[in-house]
C-alpha cells in the first residue's frame, strides 16, 4: 500500500477513536461541573473541523510538494523546444534534443542511493561496537527502514530507465540478469513484481534469442 493511503487511512481511523475518548472525558467533566448537555454536541463537532481542516491542509500540502518534485511527474515539457514528453524518454521525440530533467532525475536518484548506502555502513560499523540490547535494536530498526528507503530508490531508478515499454523491460531484465548476474528476486524487488513474473520475462527473453 502506498504511503498516501496509509496516512489517509491513519487519519480516518483515529478521528473516530480520539473522538470517542473525547466524549467520553468530557462526560466525566460536565457530570462534575455541571455544564450543558449540549457541549456533548457542540464541542465535538468544532473538535472535528478543525482535525478536518488540519487533515485537509497536510493532504493538500502533500500533493503540492509531489507536484514540485520532479520524481513523481509523468509528462514533462522539453526544455529546448517545450514540447510534451514523457519523464523516461532519453531524447525528446519533436527536436532530438538530450531529456536534461530526466538525467537530472537519475543524478538525484544516484545521490541518494549512495547516501543512504554510507548510512547503512555507518550503522553497521556502529552496531558492532553496541554493548546494550537495546541500543542494537534501535539500530536494527534503523536499518530496516534505510533497506526499505534504498529499495524504493531503485524501484523509481528503475522505472525511469526502462519507461513504460515491453520492450525496455525486457531489454532491462537481460542485461541485469545475463551481463550483471543479479538473481531474479532482486530484479524482481527492483520491478516491484513477482518472482513468477520475472521467469515469465526471461523465457519470453530466451524464445525471442532462439528465433
């Protein structure tokens, strides 16, 4: 599931729990002072447009910075005649001039695979001196997230590289597989599909060699 949606969802779920423990310390509140019943009413649903107002603000402001971030655009305008291409396509299809952003793009993409590499060295080095359980956990859980990181760093390299064509799919799988020698299950991680799918992709590869 996306991150997106895993906030929205967070968001939905706790408005109806926080709300419910609200009403119910506000109960204990007004049976002590002796207020209007009509704050059980009132007060929550103020409480709720401002958590909705809040909520909105934080949706919106996502969807702002994704639109600024060069990474999640699909169609990009040529910076040497402004014609509309696609982000993947090396050389635009109206000038044949060189896509600058979508090497951009790769550069940033590269920048950010090694930072995240020297972090995950650096927690490992760091991890072998750790004396205390604890300490190795946090450091463990570190890492699990910077693998996550560094593993959607090459889902997006990857999905740029190859575009939205077949056949750059399939030229991509050969040369990971053949000229680099990595296993399936990492070109599988790297394509975010199925191990099964991969296999299907190297035998169409392998029938398309043979004829």
């Amino acid at each position: 599931m996306k991150r997106e949606y895993k906030v929205f969802l967070t968001g939905i779920l706790f408005l109806p729990v926080s709300l419910f423990f609200f009403e119910w310390g506000l109960i204990d509140i007004l049976s002590v002072t002796g207020g209007p019943i009509e704050l059980l009413i009132v007060v929550p649903v103020i409480v709720t447009f401002i958590y909705l107002l809040i909520f909105g603000v934080i949706v919106v402001a996502e969807i702002i910075s994704r639109q600024r971030n060069i990474l999640y655009k699909k169609i990009i305008k040529c910076t040497v005649c402004g014609a509309l291409i696609k982000l993947e396509e090396e050389i635009c299809t109206k000038c044949g001039a060189e896509n600058i952003i979508r090497s951009e793009a790769l550069e940033k993409l590269d920048n950010l695979e090694r930072k995240i590499e020297i972090k995950r060295s650096e927690n490992l080095r760091t991890a072998k001196s750790t004396k205390t359980r604890r300490t190795a956990k946090l450091q463990e859980m570190d890492d699990e997230l910077l693998s996550d990181n560094a593993r959607k760093v090459r889902m997006k390299k990857t999905q740029l590289i190859i575009g939205t064509s077949h056949e750059g799919k399939l030229e991509w799988i050969k040369t990971q597989y053949y000229d680099l020698g990595r296993t399936i299950q990492d070109i599988a991680d790297d394509l975010d599909e199925s191990m099964i799918t991969v296999r299907k992709n190297l035998d169409e590869i392998k029938s398309q060699n043979i004829s």
